[in-house]
C-alpha cells in the first residue's frame, strides 16, 4: 500500500521499528523490497516523490483515460528471465511485441535495421540488409573486419572499437544510431564492457569483431530479445506498490548508526514529510537512489572516495562523478489511418544531428529515438482502438543525451519529428499530446562512472547492514536492475543480516 506523505501507518507521527528501510521507491527499491518481504521481513519504503516508480511509470491521455500508456521504460531485456519471474510473481501478463522490426534512420534515410547484429554491429558486415543501410562502400569496408590483424583496433570505447574494425559509414549510421539511441549518450561515452558485455572477450578470441558479435547473438535466447507487460510495464511498479509499505513523500535528511545497543538495530533514518518529520529504526538499510548517497559519505568517509576535497570542513561531494542524460518523452495520439501497415516498423533510433528526409538543407531530426506503441504492442492497439475507433495510434519519440542541452518538444516539434521519420504527414493529426520529463534517470555507461561505482560499492560493503542498489549503480534497463536488486538482498536472514 503507498501512504502518501504520513509520519507513521497511523498518521500519528510516531516512531517505527522495521527490519528493513529502503530508501528509494524506485524499480530497484520496489524489487529489493518484495525480495526482503517475501523472506519475512518487515520492510518500508521512503520516497522522496509523491508517486513510486521512477522513470517506470505510466498515465494516460485526457481523450482516452482508460487506457494505459507507458511514460517511461516500455519493455524490458529477456536474459536472464528476471523480470518475467516478477511479473509471474506478481500476476501479470507477459507480452512479446510484433516481429515488424525496428528501423533506423541516418544521413537523411530511413532504412530496416540489420537483422543479425548487436547495438548496430553487425555479424555479416555483407549482407544485404547492411549494404541497404551504409551502401556498397561501408560495407566492403566492413567486411575488412573479417581480413585485418586483430592489433588493428581501439578498445577505448564502442565508437574507437567499431570505427577501428568496420570503418566510418557502419560506425555513423548504424552503431550510433543504435547504441547512441538506446544508451542516450555519445559512442566515444559508452564503455565496451558496460553496454555490450562479453564483447571484447569474444573480440580477443575471435580476432574479428563481426564474429564477436555472432558468437554473442548465438548465445542469446530465441525469440524477440525484449517483452513488456499487458496493461503497461508500469504494472510491475504499480502491483509492488500496492502490495508493499511504500511512503510518498518522505525525503530522507539524515542517516545514523549504531552499535546494536538495543532492540530497534543499528540504522536510524530520518525524513522530512508534508506534516513534519519521521524516524524509522531498522536492522537493515536498503539505498536505492543516488539522491542519499551524499549523506552516507558525511557519515563514513570512505563512501565519498577520491572525489571529496581536501580540507578540513570541506563537504563530501556526490559519490558519482557525473549525472545521466536528461530525458523527454513526448507521447502523440494521432488519426492516420496510414500507419495501420506499420511502414516503418515497431520503431526508430536516429543518429545524431541527422537531417530530415531530403538530407541537407533540411531541419534535423531531434529526437534520438520513436517507437510506434500501436505497432508494437498488440494489447494496446486493441485498447486504443475500442476506445478511439480504427486509424488511430500512439506514437512515442524520445530526446534527449549526455552533454546535450534538452528542453520540451513543442507537439508541432513532436508532429514533425514522427512525419519524416515514419514518411507520413502528421499536420493537423495530432489528437492529443503527452510530455514526461526524466531528469538524469539514466545512469551513464562511461568508463569514469563505472569506475566510481565500483569504488562506492567496494566501500559500502564493508559498512554493516548497508545494501545499494537501483539503477544508479546497476546499469540501464530492467533486467539489469531487477537482478541487481535481487541478488544484493538475497543474503542473510529474515531481518536483514
């Protein structure tokens, strides 16, 4: 159950004694609160917001309040099966998209994404769907990848990897359209081993990266590699919120511990709420946002690590040396019967800076990245349609990068932007609009942040009692987190140890 904004279950104001705080209630808080729970323990929930979820959340449009739209995270990644186990534990129903293919769309171009690849890479640098994409000269040049000594590449980062071994026209309209568009950041950001694991192993095996890059897609599971939930992916974070202690608006402004003195154990958590102040004592505490993390390095120095100044007095800074990219999404209701083919998919990703249809001269493209929910999602096309009548969609377009200034989408912007990427005018069809705005909700896959939260976990670890986890140390995407959450409170008892 969420209680919105009250000191205690009785509104009293009261002290509560728990096994466990989790600070957070976002998707990693909400997981690691269900893991703790369903071993017996007694467990709450702070979050800072008035609602749970963090950038798993959903709404609805004003013409259409009954059916549910995902403003957030719209599937989530197979391996692993994690999140699938959830939705199973939780009594909801998984759903597998359309096989229609995504698109991507470059240097003035729309065009159906390679088939055989990972983030934009592709197995068969030859094959026809990628000459289709980068023409006969990227992918001959491609093709090098398969000939050229291994010494001949640039392990930096995914763009050095992939411009070393492929050339410039498959690194620039595919793998930046790709991994730049999933990931929200430039290539010469994204570290090799945090967005495509077990890729550089498989190089150094392989010699090639094209055949890395088959041995990883062999290795994958069959069939389509994300899936959602009917009714929304929000669905996980609305049943968990339901069914746990969550406090909403509860902003945590102090963490304590003791030396197990007595009954109550050792950590007491202090928030701010709407009516005053709260303190709840625990066994256990759970940090599931970086939001805190500062007041943990005022407390144990060693959490602030090489990125606190010097000096006496001198204040601890965040233990995360950079934020993630600030995120909008726009979300268009819009009558064109013409995209009841799905011309261009179930979606787009868009390298940067690339011109509208006609190349140059023409505004570029801002968004990163459109999905076509309605093509995608077969549960939602029948929502909408029963709701709405036949040609209507929903059409989602997603900005926004790391060291890029972002700001709102205009509709007429939105309408824009889905007219010349899916080749349908949108003029005038735009029924209703929803915009969401996320903050830094993306951690970013630099080597620099990688490196920092590994020092903050190896730090944490050694402070009793303490747990961290969420999307700010585990990585991007749902089934990175919910494993995460999941395996960092599987150990110890019931109450936490």
């Amino acid at each position: 159950m969420t209680v919105d904004g009250a000191a205690s279950p009785a509104g009293t104001g009261v002290d509560a004694v728990v096994d466990a705080v989790v600070v957070g209630g976002g998707i990693g808080g909400l997981v690691a609160a269900w893991e703790l729970s369903r071993r017996g323990a007694r467990v709450v929930v702070l979050e800072a917001s008035e609602r749970p979820g963090g950038p798993v959340r959903g709404g609805a449009f004003e013409l259409l309040p009954g059916v549910p739209i995902d403003l957030g995270a719209e599937s989530f990644a197979v391996r692993g099966g994690v999140v699938e186990r959830l939705a199973v534990e939780l009594g909801l129903r998984v759903e597998s998209p359309v096989a229609a293919g995504a698109w991507g769309f470059a240097a003035g171009k729309a065009f159906p994404l390679p088939a055989a690849g990972v983030l934009g890479i592709p197995s068969r640098p030859w094959a026809a769907d990628v000459r289709r994409a980068v023409g006969w000269p990227g992918a001959l040049r491609g093709s090098l990848d398969r000939v050229l000594p291994r010494r001949f590449a640039d392990l930096d980062d995914l763009g050095a990897l992939a411009r070393s071994r492929m050339g410039r026209r498959i690194t620039d309209r595919l793998v930046t359209a790709v991994a730049a568009g999933v990931h929200s950041a430039p290539l010469e950001r994204l570290d090799v081993d945090a967005v495509a694991p077990g890729l550089r192993r498989a190089f150094a095996e392989t010699g090639s990266l094209s055949r890395a890059v088959s041995r990883l897609r062999a290795a994958a599971p069959p069939g389509a590699a994300v899936r959602g939930v009917e009714g929304g992916v929000h669905a996980l974070v609305d049943t968990l919120a339901d069914r746990l202690d969550v406090r909403t608006g509860h902003r945590v402004t102090g963490i304590d511990a003791g030396r197990r003195a007595g009954p109550g154990g050792d950590w007491t958590i202090t928030a701010d709420t709407r009516d005053g102040s709260a303190t709840f004592h625990a066994d256990r505490l759970v940090v599931a946002t970086a939001g805190v993390a500062p007041l943990l390095a005022r407390r144990w120095s060693g959490l602030s690590g090489p990125a606190t100044p010097a000096g006496a007095g001198a204040e601890p800074q965040p233990p995360v040396p950079e934020r993630g990219a600030d995120i909008w999404l726009a979300t268009l209701l819009v009558a064109a019967p013409e995209l009841d083919s799905a011309p261009r998919g179930t979606g787009m990703l868009v390298a940067p800076g690339a011109a509208g249809p006609g190349g140059r001269g023409r505004r570029p493209v801002r968004a990163k990245a459109l999905t076509h929910s309605t093509a995608k999602w077969p549960w939602l096309a029948e929502r909408v349609r029963e709701a709405a009548g036949p040609g209507m969609h929903v059409v989602r377009l997603s900005y926004g990068r790391i060291g890029e200034p972002t700001r709102a989408p205009t509709p007429e912007e939105a309408a824009s932007d889905a007219s010349g990427l899916l080749g349908v005018d949108l003029t005038g069809r735009v029924r209703d609009v929803m915009t969401q705005h996320w903050d830094g909700a993306l951690p970013p896959p630099t080597p620099a942040y990688r490196e920092r939260v590994r020092e903050f976990l190896d730090a944490a670890a050694r402070v009793p009692g303490l747990t961290v986890t969420g999307g700010w140390v585990a990585g991007t995407g749902l089934a990175a987190i919910v494993a995460h959450a999941r395996a960092a409170v599987a150990t110890g008892a019931p109450g936490g140890r």
